[in-house]
C-alpha cells in the first residue's frame, strides 16, 4: 500500500481495510487535484458522517453510507454494508421514510432552501476583518457547526434523490424496457430549470449589459483579466456596468471557481475578477444563452406521453408519481451545488483566510496559507493566545507531505483498490455511487475508442482541449470538446463554449451529464481513462447518444 498523504490523522487506506471492504473506487469527481490537509479532514468528517446519517435517516436497505479514505491524495469510496439479516426489517423501515418525499418532493424541498437561506445569512454577514479575536473564535465554532449540518442535510437529501431516481430507472426498465442509453430515457430528464442554469443565465445577462453599454471592447481587447476592472471605472458607462456587477455579486458571489478547495481559491466576493473570463467567453461567443428551454420542455412533454403508453395502465399512476421524483433528482443535484457547496466552502475561506493573515502577523505561520495545513484543533489552540503559540512545525510537515502529491506534474493512481469485478454489485446497494463510479458501458458494435458510464445525448466532431483546472478555462476556443477528469458547478460556462464534453469519472447523476442534457451538448462520462487516452490537439467525436467516443486522429 502507498504511503498515504495527511496520514497522521486515520484518514489513509490501511490494508486490513482494504480487504474487509468488497473494493475501493477513486472518487475522481470530488478529489482531483489533492486536497489540502484542512480540507480533507473536515470533508472526511463532513461526508463520511453525513452519508452516514442520510443513509440511516431513511433505513436505506443496503446501505449504512460511504466509508471515504485516502491514498497518496487521491479520495478512495466504499459502500458501508448492513448485516445481511438487518436488510428485510431496514426494507420495512425504508418504504415509510421515503413516502413523504414521494408525495411532497417540491413543497419539502423549497422549504429547504427557505430555511438554508435564513440559516446562512447571518454567517455571511459577519465581518471577520473588523472581528475580535473572540468575536472570530465564537464564529469559528458557529461555521463548524454549520458546517457538519450542512453535510447531514446534503446526504440527508441526496439518499432520497438518488434513491427515487434509481428506482425509476429500475421500474421504467422493467416495465418499458428503456434503459439509460435509450434517447427516451435522456428527453425525459431535460427541460429543468436549477439553480446553477440560473446562475450562469445571469451572467451571460451581465454580458449582454455591457454590450448595450457599450463596454464589450473593454473586455474583449484587455488580455489581463485583473485590469478589466479597473479600465471600467474610467468612464460612466464602466461604472454603471460596475455598479449592476457588484450588486449581483452580493447575492450570487458566495462561491469559489473550485468546488472541493480552499487553498489559492478566493471566492467571487473576495476576487470579483473571477467572473471576468467567463464573462469574456460569453461576449467572445455572442447569440442567446445555449439552454433551449421551450424545445427542451417540448422534447420531455413527448417522451412521458411516449413512456406512459408503454407502462401498464394499472401502473401508470405509480409510475408517473416515480418518474416525476427521478426528474426532481437532476435539478436537486445543480441546486444542492448551490445551495450546500458554494455557500460552504466560499465561508469557509472567508474564515479561515482572516485566520491565516492573523497568524502571520502573530508568527504562528509563515505565510496565509500555511493555515490549510492544519487542523480546526490547531486553530483554535491559537486563536485567543496567539503569540504564545508556534504551529509552523506542523504547517511545514504537512505541507511538505502535501506537495509532494501536487508537485508530481502527473499525478498517478489507481482506480481502485479490491475487486473491481463487483463494483456493480457494490454500487446498486448505494446510490451515491452513482455519482462517484459507474462502469462504462461497453458496447463493441459501435467499435468506439472509449466508452461511457453515462451521457448527454447528440453528436459532434471537433479538436480535443484537456482542461485540468480553472487556471485553464480561458484556453477553451468556442467548438472545441472539452476533456477532464470531471466537471463541477462551476465549469457549467465552459457548457456554453465547448461543443461535447468528455469526462474520466461520473455516472448518471454527475454534473456534466445534468448540464449537457439541459444545454443540448453531447456528453459522454465516466470513461475512467479520457485524460490519458486524449490529447489536445486529437481531432475527436462525441457521441452522446450511445455513449461512445471516436479519436479520430
């Protein structure tokens, strides 16, 4: 077994882990690049008690969550198994917890996102700047606090979700014969609004604003993002830009350009630049905003009449009921990003970048962000007493363990660890792997060089562009398919620039799959190996409809 990053803390893959779990699956999707030490910790902690208790809030039959764990950086899941004789009386338990979401998925939901709203406006209120040491301590357990709620209440509905969806799928095979490649299947998913479309609907407002103010030139000729800003303020015209910019961000600026990081990750508050490029990209390409939603919603209207036909009659109102949950569970998917995950780390990092400038100034660090290298218990032994305490031995150990993973250029691991030949038995005892891992399905009729778990349906040809970050999204020309490990909430603009998207992790409900159904792009996910297998440059298609893709030279 490698030697494990950040292994001082029961976070390492042990070997007697290895094999008392049937096997381990690289979670590309939420641990690609390595994360720093702080977070890993607190995402440990955060999802793997949170799918603890989303599992157990609904007796999941199978399930009691996932285990997660990490090898040389990279995040590692497994199922947590019941004992085989707690699966009938969970079975029980299970088909009363799970009819309220049923019968009430919408009116339950949005009472969710009122009460998350109240619960999270005082906390990105407080100004950490002009805080006490006290007053800076006493939000520090405030945030942790919401933090661990925020992941129970993630899982607690991401199970439900996940679960609804799963079963569609498994009735309308059974009772229809459609399956996830069936194009059927994919209309019936489209045509949602969520709050990530939104959000970038929004922004490509914000660049249709400058064009009608007549500072589009100001963007689209300034090669440095960072001096945008500052030429907008030359004249009226960029202030009142400015102005409607700032406003917006008030509300939709609580989020970091990476989901799963603090580190070198400032938020769109705290670096409003951020959303400069994007913003280039969307005036670069011109036109109206790419979801199509009224032929979407038509599209879907003629896929449930379609599907309805095919059920039973005596089933159908059963069936309907279940087709809507499984449709809630796209949407669900984008607004949980929203709502739980920017909101989550973009507070974070306000947090703890407040911490790491006092501790440099006390001598407790070296630099800001040393303080990604520690634990919330380091922390708060300094943050009363700050000069009275050194933390620099274990910034420095740490951090030297830390980059030895991110410094590798090429960062090797293994897809997982055990018997991969059961991970499909493994993962329909819980639906959470379905967005960590699915296996591609491989059809050799269509000889394909590279097969999918999941896609978006459509075709289309063009030039390969790997994109590894965010520090990269600038160099994605317009047609151009993108290819990465996996897409986040924040990479849905990249929807609007590329022609297909081609992802190494993901199943049904990843990202790319969700955003490419709704923007009519061609995605093919969950390839394990796109990255490796495509260069930039190669000349590929992407075929979304029967998930397979063609490296055409």
């Amino acid at each position: 077994m490698p030697e494990a990053c950040y292994g001082l803390y029961g976070l390492q893959l042990r070997d007697e882990e290895v094999e008392r779990y049937t096997v381990w699956v690289a979670d590309i999707a939420h641990a690609y690049p390595a994360q720093s030490p702080l977070l890993a910790y607190l995402r440990d902690t955060g999802v793997t008690d949170g799918c603890g208790y989303g599992a157990e809030n609904l007796f999941c039959p199978e399930t009691k969550g996932l285990e997660w764990r990490l090898v040389d950086g990279m995040a590692y899941v497994t199922v947590r198994e019941p004992r085989p004789e707690e699966v009938s009386e969970r079975e029980k338990v299970f088909r009363e917890k799970i009819t309220p979401y049923i019968e009430n998925w919408d009116e339950m939901w949005n009472g969710v996102i009122a009460e998350w709203s109240a619960r999270v406006k005082p906390l990105q209120e407080f100004d950490v700047e002009h805080a006490t040491n006290g007053e800076l301590l006493k939000h520090f357990y405030e945030f942790l606090s919401f933090w661990y709620e925020n992941w129970f209440k993630h899982f607690e509905w991401m199970y439900a979700a996940d679960i609804l969806f799963g079963q569609f799928r498994t009735t309308l095979q059974e009772l229809a014969g459609i399956t996830p490649v069936d194009p059927l299947f994919k209309k019936v998913l489209g045509g949602f609004d969520n709050m990530m479309v939104r959000f970038n609907r929004e922004l490509w407002g914000l660049a249709d604003r400058a064009r009608e103010l007549g500072v589009d030139g100001i963007f689209l000729t300034t090669d440095n993002d960072e001096e945008v800003l500052p030429k907008l303020e030359e004249s009226e015209a960029g202030r009142k830009w400015l102005e409607e910019y700032r406003s917006w961000l008030k509300v939709r600026g609580w989020r970091c350009n990476r989901a799963e990081e603090f580190i070198d990750n400032p938020s769109w508050i705290e670096k409003p630049s951020l959303g400069v490029p994007l913003i280039k990209q969307a005036l670069a390409k011109g036109g109206a905003f790419a979801v199509d939603f009224a032929r979407l919603v038509t599209e879907r209207g003629e896929a449930e009449r379609e599907l309805l036909v095919k059920v039973p009659e005596d089933k159908r109102g059963w069936f309907e009921k279940l087709m809507r949950c499984g449709q809630k569970a796209g949407v669900f998917s984008e607004d949980h990003n929203y709502y739980f995950d920017c909101w989550n780390m973009s507070m974070g990092r306000h947090l703890f970048q407040e911490y790491g400038k006092r501790f440099v100034q006390a001598g407790v660090i070296d630099q800001v962000d040393d303080i990604y290298m520690l634990m919330p218990w380091e922390i708060r032994k300094a943050s009363i007493a700050l000069e009275r305490v050194n933390l620099r031995p274990y910034a420095k150990a740490r951090r030297e363990e830390w980059e030895k993973v991110v410094k590798l250029g090429s960062w090797e691991f293994k897809p997982f660890y055990g018997d991969i030949g059961k991970l499909g038995e493994v993962a329909r005892k819980d639906p959470l792997m379905s967005i960590v891992a699915e296996l591609p399905v491989v059809r050799p009729e269509l000889e394909a060089d590279l097969y999918g778990a999941a896609s978006a349906p459509g075709v289309a040809e063009g030039v390969a562009r790997i994109i590894a970050d965010e520090s990269h999204f600038r160099e994605l020309e317009p047609g151009e398919i993108l290819v990465c490990a996996a897409t986040m909430p924040n990479w849905t603009p990249l929807f609007n620039v590329a022609a297909g998207v081609v992802t190494d992790g993901g199943g049904n409900l990843s990202h790319a799959v969700i955003v490419g159904r709704e923007y009519g792009l061609p995605v093919v996910a969950g390839t394990l190996e796109a990255t490796k297998r495509i260069k930039t440059g190669n000349k590929v298609r992407v075929d979304g409809t029967n998930g397979a893709v063609y490296i055409l030279g």
